[in-house]
C-alpha cells in the first residue's frame, strides 16, 4: 500500500486483513505494509500482476495510459460527491473487472478519495495566477488540468509530497483534504481551494493465479470482507474528509471554495477533458458512463 499507516485506506484495509484472517479460520493472513514500504505506488499494480506480492492496493487512474477505463474516475466534475461516485463504479465495476482480469488481477474493493481541490502558496482566483507553478501530479487527469491552467505538473509518490514541497520541486497540490493533512501540507502552503473536482479511488486487486488456487470457501470469505470493506470505506472516507478539513483550517490554512470565475476556468479545463476522455475512451468507455447517468 502506497499511503500512510494512519490514513483511512490503510486502516480498512487492516480491518480487511482481519477479517480474512477471522473468516478463513486464520488460513490467510494478510500483512500489510503501508507507506509504500514494500512497494512504492508507482510498481503495486505491475508486483501484483507478476506475483511479486500476492495482493496490494493501487489508485487505478494513474494507469490510466493502459486503459482510459482506469482513469473514468478522474474526469473532471463527472461525479465529485460520494453519492455520484458510488454510482459511477457501480457503473463502471463491470467493464473494470474485464480489464483487470485479461491483465491477470481479480478486483476485491474500491474505496474513493475524498473530493480533489487545489493547494497553493497564495490568494488564486483565476487561472491566471497560476502560470508556472510546478504542481505534484499522481495521475493523467492531474496532469492534463495542470499543463490546462498553465502549471508543470511533476510525478511524485504521496510518501515524498512532504519533502518535494520542503525543497522547492513543488509548489502546489492537487489533492483531497486528507493527503494535505497526511503530507502537513500548511508547513509550505497556506490556501486549500475546495474545487471537488473528482474522486479518485484506490482499488485493493489480487493476483489471478493465486486466487484461482484458492479454495471456494477462502474465495467466498475474501469477497465477503472486501464488501464489508468497501462499504465501511465510503463511511471512513467522509468522516476522514471532515476531520482533515478541520485539520487544515486548525493549522491556519485558508479553506476556502474557488471564486466564481476560478470556479468556471476550471469548469472549461473539465469539459475541454471530458471531450478527449470519451473520443479515446470509446465504446466500452461511453456503455460506462451511459450507465452511469442512467
Ligand atoms: N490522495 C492521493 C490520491 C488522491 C488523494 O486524495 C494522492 O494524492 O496521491
């Protein structure tokens, strides 16, 4: 896992890790290794799929270049609150477990990201003010608004948020409350502008050889925690979202919602994504989101 121990994907994910424990009698036993410690964000999917590790947790939008299915959950202002995301993957669900199992991975749950606004070091109230800026990236969707508004975008692990910004690679965040206050974001930067421009998600994915060796009874005990595990994540997920803003405003960050013409600039930079999300997304990509505003 590529986020800290303390962070509420973590913890469910240990709660998982018991459960499975608990429901197969002690005969798997998961450990996890948050942080990145074991794998960095970046290698989780491809040590999963090559049996490296037998399971691990990844946020399936930053492979988005294998598959614009991975990244539906990052087109700008298409389901930015947890009612609209539930229901985005419930549409998508399908269509993802068909990538993932051709890639050799078995889906177990998906827990989303709290809403993404944008961190800064100073008053932004128009795309304009953020010309130039070098702003962290994690996914396509990160990139693309930033290279949009004017900013250079620049990959970094969530693990090492806090040091890029300590040491001047970055200025910027585009992130949820909870990874600003997970990276103390207000050491370096003093505005949060909640733009809740999409929800992310983390998806916990196995290996598809050693789930297939897997008796049913240990299948059927995983998918039911994995359940259990996604519908307590969606719950730790907004009751973290809350506590984080309060965190940043509590270390005198300005939390605040972007000004009316901020608001629309980015509005523009989502539509301009949208467009190009669905012309490379096609069919499959189209059935998605068709299902989803059903
Ligand atoms: N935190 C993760 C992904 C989205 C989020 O809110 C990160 O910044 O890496």
């Amino acid at each position: 896992m590529a986020y800290p121990a303390a962070n509420f994907h973590s913890v469910n994910a240990k709660e998982f890790a018991a459960c499975v424990k608990e429901g197969t009698g002690g005969e798997i036993d998961i450990v996890t290794h948050p942080g990145g410690s074991l794998f960095k964000g970046n290698d989780i999917k491809r040590a999963v799929q090559t049996g490296q590790t037998p399971i691990g947790e990844r946020l399936l939008s930053a492979h988005e270049n294998e598959n614009p299915v991975f990244g539906v959950d990052s087109v700008p202002f298409l389901a930015n609150s947890y009612d609209d995301s539930v229901k985005l993957w419930n549409a998508t669900k399908p269509e993802l477990e068909k990538v993932l199992d051709k890639q050799g991975l078995v889906l177990l749950y998906s827990v989303p990201w709290p809403p993404q606004g944008f961190y800064f070091k100073r008053d932004v109230n128009a795309v304009a003010d953020m010309g130039g800026v070098k702003v962290r990236s994690y996914n396509n969707s990160t990139a693309r608004i930033s290279e949009l508004t004017g900013m250079a975008p620049v990959q970094i692990e969530a693990a090492e948020i806090t040091q890029a910004l300590a040491t001047g690679v970055i200025g910027a965040l585009i992130t949820s409350a909870v990874t600003g206050q997970d990276s103390k974001a207000w050491e370096q930067l003093s505005h949060f502008y909640t733009v809740e421009a999409w929800m992310p998600r983390n998806h916990v994915i196995a290996n598809k050889s050693t789930w297939s060796a897997l008796p049913d009874s240990q299948k059927a005990a995983l998918k039911d925690c994995a359940a259990k595990a996604e519908a307590a994540g969606v719950e730790k997920s907004k009751a973290a979202n809350q506590a984080a803003l309060e965190a940043l405003a509590k270390n005198n960050m300005k939390v605040l919602p972007p000004s009316d013409a901020l608001a629309a600039e980015l509005r523009k930079a989502g539509a301009t994504m949208t467009d190009e999300w669905v012309a490379k997304a096609g069919d499959a990509g189209k059935a998605v989101v068709d299902a989803y505003k059903k």
